[in-house]
C-alpha cells in the first residue's frame, strides 16, 4: 500500500458575490486548510475574532466555494489493484470531481470519504494529469432550507436548523462560541494504491490475569494482547496468501514480541464484508488472529494513580508469497481496564456528617428556569425515589475519584489546532492534577493526536457522541450516516487507554425530559431509538469492552429521572444559570458531577488582544458580543454585589470575575470531596475557550490560567485540607436580613486521594485583619487510603465576624502541603486593612510581601498574564515566593514574563 498527500498547489475560490468583495479567482492554498484560514492567510479577510468582525464572516459562509488541484499517477500505483482518494476531513457539504466525472458528494466532517478512481485512471499514462475538484456548499444556506423542511427544535445559542448538519454544532455558535461556521479540507487529502489487500481494521483486547486485589488496584502478572484484524481483499482477488504479524514493544524499546497468524488465502472463509465503515467498499473480507503476553505488564493509570507507559503495537499484513508488507497499523496502547462502576448504594451508606449541613435559605431546587432563551432542567426532587447507585471510573479495578474538565473545540478555525498546541492546554489540565476529560458533545471527533496527549498525559476521557442540546429527526439516511461515523471514529480510538466511556449525547436526555427541544412526539421516540438502542449497539460490536452511558446527565435512560441525585451522572447548575449561592452546593451529594461551572472574563491582557480601549466596559457592544450567555453578565454582577466592593475599574472588576468563579467552583469541589465515596467526579465546566470571550473556562483561549486553574491545582491535589465554614454567608447572606443568631464555626476535613493513608497535623489559627492571632490550635490526624476525614468542630460564636479570619495548613513531615483562608462574612464587610502588598523579582523568583492579611493575591505584568507556580492566593502577613514557568499561550505572544510587575488582592479592587 502507498500514500501520497495531496497537500500542494490547492487553489480555493469563492463563488460569487460576497460579503469581502473577493474576485473570483483562484487562491493558493494547501491542504488541510479552510477557507477562513486561507482568507487570512492572503489578508482578504479581517480577524473574525476581533471586535465585531465575527458578523461579516458568517455572512461568507452563504457563499460556495471550490477547492481545486491537478495530480499525477506514477507508474507504481497505477499498477496497484486498487487506486483510491482518501478524504480525511470534508467540512461539510461537498461535491467531489475528477476532470468532470463526478466521484460522490460527503454530508459528514465527523467522516473519513474514500472514493474508488482504479477505473477512471485505467488506460492513461503517467503523465495524465488529472483535476480534482471540490466544490463546498454554504452550510448556512442548507441548515435553513432544511429546518424549513423539518423543524428541530435546539439550543437558542445556535442557528436554527444545526442538527441537519453533521458538522460541529458549536460552529453555528454556543453560550460562548461565535457563529462562525467555517468550511474547508480541514484533514489530509491523500492517493492510496492497495495491492492485493489491506487492513481495514485492527481490534485489540487485552485480558488481565489478575494477580491479586488490592486497594491501590488490581496486581496483574500477564496481559495476553490478543489482535483480531479485518483483511479487506481487494476486487478480483483470488489468491494471495497472507498472515498477520503481531509485534509488540515495551514502553523502553527493549523487548518485542513477535507472533503471527495463521495463514489464509481469499478464498477461505472470506464473506462479503457487511460491516459499514463507509470506507471503499471491501468487497470480501476474512479475520485474522494472533496474540502474545506480556509478562510483568507495566500497567497504564489515570493522572496520579502510577505512570503512563505505552507499548508500541505494530500489526503487518504480510503476503506469504514474497514476504512483501502490504499494509501496516502501528498504535500505542497502554495496558489497563476501564469501566464505571454502578454497583447499588442506597442512601443510607451517606456519612452523618452530611445531617449537620445548614441548608441553604434559599431553596431553589426541583426549577425549570429559562436563561435567555436557553431553559435549563435544574435538579430533581423525585430522585429521591430512586434507588441509589455508584457511579466511579475503575480503572485497573481501583475506583478513582475523577477530577478534571469538560472540553470543547480548541478553535472556530480547525486547521489552527495542532500537537503542539493541543499539548500545551492538556500539560495545564495534568499540572492543574486533572485525572480525566470530558469531550463535550456539541464538537467534533478529535484528530489523533488529541487522544496520543491524554494518553500520555493520563487524561481518562468521557467521550460523548457528537449530539447536543436538540432534537435529531431519525431518518434512513441519519442512521446510516451516524452510524457510519460512529463505526469509524470508535475504531479509530478504541486502542487508546485514556478512552475510558461513550456517552450518546449532551444533555438532550434531561431535556427531552423537561420538554424542552422536541418538535414532535416522534422526536421523542426516536431519542430512545438512536441513543438506547442503535448507538449502544454499534458500540457494543464495535468495542464490546468498554462502559456506555446514554447521555451526559444520565440516570441510565428511558427519561427516568435523568438529573437524579443519587444515581449516574448529574450537571449542576443551581449556582451560576440558577443564580444559587455558592453554598448551594453544599445541599446535595451528587454521585458524579460531569458539569458544573461559573463564568469569568479573561485578563485585562487577552481583552486587549479583541477590543479597543473604548470598548472597556463589559456592556459595550464589542464585550457583550464577546459574551455568549445572554444573561452572563448579569449574574456576574449579581454575584459580585454579594461578594465584593463595587470594583474601580474595568480592570477590576475582570478581576474580580475570575476570583468569584475560583471560590464558586472550589466551593462545589472541596465540598463533593468531603464526600468521597457517595460522590466520585467533579468535572468541571470548562476547560477551554474556542476563541477570547467570557466563559466559564479555567483556561483563556490563548491557553492563560485564569484563577480558576490555579484554585483547581489546588482544591485537586491528591491530598487536600478544606474548610466549611459556617457565617454570612449561608445565613445572613443581606445585611437587612432580621438580625438573627449567626453561627461562626469551621469544620476542617483532610481529603486524601492517594493509595497510604496520610498522617501529620492540621494547624489552626484564628486571626484579626493584621494577622495577629487571636486563638490557634492543632490537630493529629490520619486520613485513610482513598479515604478522608472530619476533624473536630471549631467554634468561633465568641467572636466579631466582620473581624476574624481562619488560617489553616496541613502540615507533613514539616512541610505544609495544603494551606487556605477564610472569612466568616462576605468579603466586602470584612475589615481589611491596606496590605501594602510590594512586590520584587530575582531571576524566575518573584517575592511578595504584606503588610497585613490579603486575600487572592495576584501577580501579572502589564504587558502579559504570567505563569506562575500558584498564584491568586490568599497571603498572612509576611513574604511569599512563587516561581515563573513557562508560559502556556499557544501564540507565543502573552506572557512577557520582563515586563513590570503588578500585585494585587482584594483589598485594591475598589477606592479605598
Ligand atoms: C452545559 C453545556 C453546554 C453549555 C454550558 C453552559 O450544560 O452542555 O451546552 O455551554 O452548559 O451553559
């Protein structure tokens, strides 16, 4: 078998009038490229991302447009049986031409094309040279026209009609995406010549004989590797003798084994394929088989729980006639087991700790609310009812607690996203302790490389299908297509170790429950048709070992109760879209949080980078396009007004915005630890952005850590002390509410996720706005294996709540491991005084120094958003170093890690 890319010498053209008056000519280009992308490239478009730009390049996407090159044929693949065009990524509606015959059309970016051109090639010479033309119809145009047809109902947030389309949902636009639903040959476009045969398919299966049980995991003296691969004979083919060779590599290099198959000619056993990989149609196929065992296998785990090691996994198809390699599929797999554990768990086994939680004075669950336009199911209060289930990662039998992300397109322009980048953004997840990601279903599938970082990275992946927030219209020609990508993209990535669930879909479960998306009572059925019926069944023949969920929230399916408390997984989204306090969380114990999250503006630096300094107000009409939630800023402000001093400037109050999402998330975090074992996930809503906006990201789009990382490194630390404190802020949260007895009292708790139980002291000190202290104490504690524990009950009702704040630090071997503040009132009433923050630079250390007690101490240039080892933390009086790493922006251009200085805490937000 040969490749050859077909990369060079692409011309693109825009047909027709349109919004840029680009002529219609041909552009240079190269493939993969989109017409977005190459539009910049030639400076015929301005940057969609800046100010208001977004609008006119949507508009060009009512234009088609025609992708075209010439290429030749040697010699050597015209003698091949088989000559085919190979089309990894069409995005979206093509039509696709050799000279003016016409090859097929492709509906599907989530598809790989392949078309057969042996016959069209036959007879000419060498030097033919043959056109290829793709002709790229507007998406915008179709998805109307269609929705005309057959109304969907879907997410307010997007275009109407995006469902028609399998092309990224978020491309139409999302609560924090714009509408820029770029087109292109967004993946390689390649000439392949098969001799004979080739591998259409390779399926590993690992069986682990396990040793012993142990809490750390399963101990496994061998994994037998076993290869089942699919040969795809090519027409005509009636003798050919083949086997399979199996050769697998240590994670050092230094040992292969090595086995083959039997061997087998076309003719024995072969059976017209039926599988619908939609790949050339293989017209007879056979399976072939082999495997070895590793010894002392060195076992691959999550982020945290052991290494990474990666075996290298080479399957040849060989002719026995000449000993030739006629097709070769090389992966990495890491050896391991993963599923979710669902096993039964009835309420009762909730700790007692849970009935001392002061519930909240506002109680807002059980609420269909509507949020510019977007209605969002909340919780529900029947899940009561249901019997109480686990729901845990278990991987390599050690159930795990997940802590990590949900992900989204890393770019509106797809050909922008590469390793590279994609390594920098996953390297911030696994240093912020992340374990797991969750791929969120209103994308793409990824390019491989995506899935080679979460192995290395030890990032388990929840990957949902690409299905969001709408009704699907089930069709024939839906379920062959869906099916068709679903086949291939699991095939695809079912080798890889950080693949640890399929899930059908995002969210359209609890929102077909709640009545929200659905045009017609068929919708209704056909939700349960494709997502607990078709789906399931492709992914049971296609990789029979791994966990399926039917949709992110779940309960298991059939709409019961899909939100449910006690059972699978939930979204939590009482604070932020329910405007709940951040002490709401404390009202529930969720089993698994697969999102949850809170908004914030990027830095004062990204701002920059996509408005003008007249658009620095968060209502002008630049930030508020670059703020998709319609209702975002109001609960920003909201939220703020319960928290901070009336911010000085724009600056601040972006500022401000990135502290309210760190505590709001590690209020949700440290409190669903404290509950290990009734709850084993918090992922949080969102990892990343796909351009620089408002959201909830932790990460901006140029891959800065808001504070909302740096908390995260923090509140996911394997080991973790955390504070629930009880004051204002869960009982008297107004200052006119009717004067009533506030308790103030902290209950401290050591989280220990690692596999030895954890001993050392927790120290504790009681302090004015100085740092004086005005009690103190300590505690001996031991926190067992994957386990945590309560520490006694502090009670500080003798004392003024406005004027005392809680420092603690665990301490081990000397070394505090895990330290924190907090106050007893909101921080607006709290009696700061200045901290006189100053701050030094020596080398990559930086030194700040206070005064007094600060809180959320930040440290930046003015020129950029530094990395730091921590940052945005909470500081007594003293000195405080932290260290300059590398900055993580994908444009090389954020951190200027020379410019001046800047420290800040909350104290400075407003006029003091
Ligand atoms: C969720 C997601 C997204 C959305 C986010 C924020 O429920 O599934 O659709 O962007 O909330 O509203």
């Amino acid at each position: 078998m040969e490749t050859i890319l077909l990369k060079d010498n692409w011309k693109l053209t825009v047909l027709g009038q349109n919004v840029y008056d680009i002529p219609e000519e041909p552009i240079d280009t190269v493939v993969p490229s989109t017409v977005y992308s190459t539009l910049l490239e030639k400076g015929l478009m301005p940057d969609p991302y800046y100010r208001d730009n977004e609008l006119d390049a949507l508009k060009l996407m009512e234009n088609d447009f025609r992708y075209e090159t010439t290429f030749t044929v040697s010699k050597e693949q015209r003698t091949a049986d088989r000559v085919l065009l190979r089309f990894e990524g069409v995005d979206t509606l093509a039509e696709i031409y050799i000279n003016e015959t016409k090859l097929g059309s492709s509906n599907n970016m989530n598809r790989i094309w392949e078309y057969d051109i042996t016959h069209v090639i036959d007879g000419d010479s060498e030097n033919t040279e043959y056109t290829l033309k793709v002709i790229l119809h507007s998406p915008t145009k179709f998805i109307a026209e269609e929705d005309e047809k057959c109304p969907v109902g879907a997410s307010s947030d997007a275009m109407p009609g995006f469902p028609h389309i399998r092309k990224a949902a978020c491309m139409f636009g999302w609560d924090w995406g714009p509408r820029l639903p770029d087109a292109g040959l967004f993946r390689e476009v390649k000439l392949v010549s098969v001799n004979t045969a080739r591998l259409a398919d390779v399926y590993i299966d690992q069986l682990h004989k396990v040793k012993e049980k142990t809490v750390r995991g399963n101990i496994v003296e061998a994994v037998d590797v076993a290869v089942d691969a699919e040969i795809e004979w090519m027409p005509g083919i009636t003798d050919g003798n083949v086997i399979i060779r199996l050769n697998v590599e240590s994670p050092d290099g230094k040992t292969n084994l090595v086995n083959d198959s039997v061997c087998i000619d076309p003719l024995t056993d072969s059976a017209p394929s039926s599988n619908l990989t939609g790949l050339y149609c293989d017209v007879r196929s056979n399976h072939l088989n082999t495997h070895v065992t590793v010894e002392n296998p060195q076992l691959w785990w999550p982020n945290g729980y052991g290494d990474q090691p990666l075996y290298k996994v080479k399957v040849e198809l060989i002719s026995k006639e000449d000993e030739s390699v006629l097709d070769v599929w090389e992966k990495k797999i890491g050896l391991r087991t993963a599923t979710v554990n669902t096993d039964p768990m009835p309420d009762e086994k909730f700790e007692e700790h849970m009935k001392d939680q002061i519930p909240d004075l506002d109680d807002g669950s059980n609420m269909v609310i509507s949020d510019g336009g977007r209605k969002i199911f909340v919780t529900d209060k029947e899940a009561k009812k249901v019997e109480g289930r686990n729901f845990a990662f278990e991987v390599n039998g050690l159930q795990f607690f997940a802590m990590g992300a949900d992900y989204i397109p890393e770019d509106n322009l797809l050909t922008r996203q590469n390793r590279e980048r994609t390594d920098m953004l996953l390297s911030s997840a696994q240093e912020a302790n992340h374990n797991c990601i969750r791929i969120w279903g209103g994308g793409y599938y990824l390019d491989d490389f995506f899935y080679d970082v979460c192995d290395e990275r030890g990032l388990l992946i929840w990957h949902d299908f690409m299905f969001s927030c709408a009704s699907y219209e089930l069709s024939d020609a839906f379920e062959e297509n869906i099916s068709v990508e679903i086949r291939q993209n699991i095939r695809r990535l079912r080798s890889h170790p950080s693949i640890g669930l399929w899930c059908g879909n995002n969210e359209l479960e609890t929102q077909y429950e709640s009545l929200v998306w659905q045009k017609s009572k068929k919708q209704t059925y056909d939700y349960i048709h494709l997502y607990e019926y078709i789906i399931p069944k492709l992914v049971k023949e296609e990789d029979p070992k791994a966990f399926y969920w039917p949709s992110s929230p779940s309960s298991g399916g059939n709409y019961e109760n899909s939100n449910a408390e006690n059972v699978g997984d939930v979204h939590y989204w009482g604070v932020w879209h329910g405007n709940e306090p951040f002490t709401a969380y404390r009202k529930h114990h969720y089993r698994f949080l697969s999102e949850f999250g809170f908004q914030s503006f990027p830095a004062l630096q990204t701002v920059r980078r996509f408005a003008e300094e007249g658009d620095f107000n968060i209502y002008s009409r630049v930030m508020e396009m670059h703020q998709r939630n319609t209702a975002a800023n109001g609960k920003i402000m909201n939220y703020l007004s319960q928290t901070y001093l009336y911010p000085k400037s724009f600056d601040e109050l972006l500022y401000c915005s990135q502290l309210l999402q760190a505590d709001a998330i590690r209020y949700g975090v440290e409190h669903f630890r404290r509950f290990r074992g009734t709850c084993m996930g918090t992922v949080v809503w969102q990892l990343n952005d796909i351009w620089p906006v408002a959201s909830w990201a932790s990460l901006d789009y140029y891959g800065n850590w808001k504070a909302l990382h740096y908390a995260e490194k923090r509140m996911f630390a394997p080991v973790l002390l955390s504070c629930e404190e009880h004051g204002e802020i869960d009982q008297k949260p107004y200052v006119n509410t009717l004067p009533q007895p506030v308790d103030v009292s902290a209950n401290l708790h050591v989280a220990n996720e690692t596999a030895e139980p954890v001993s050392g002291v927790v120290k504790w000190s009681l302090r004015n706005p100085d740092s004086s202290v005005v009690k103190e104490g300590s505690f001996d504690f031991t926190a067992p294996a994957f386990g945590g524990t309560w520490l006694p009950h502090l009670d500080f009702n003798d004392q003024d709540r406005l004027q005392v704040h809680l420092y603690y630090e665990l301490v081990i071997d000397g070394k505090a491991v895990s330290t924190g503040s907090t106050l007893f009132c909101a921080p607006k009433h709290y009696h700061f005084m200045d901290p006189g923050l100053e701050v030094s630079r020596n080398g990559d250390i930086i030194t700040v120094t206070a005064k007094n007690y600060a809180k959320s101490v930040s440290i930046e240039t003015e020129e950029g958003v530094l990395r730091l080892d921590d940052n945005f933390v909470d500081m007594e009086k003293g000195e405080k170093t932290f260290r300059i790493l590398p900055s993580r922006d994908f444009t090389a251009k954020g951190a200027e890690a020379d410019g001046n200085l800047r420290v800040r805490s909350v104290y400075e937000v407003a006029e003091n």
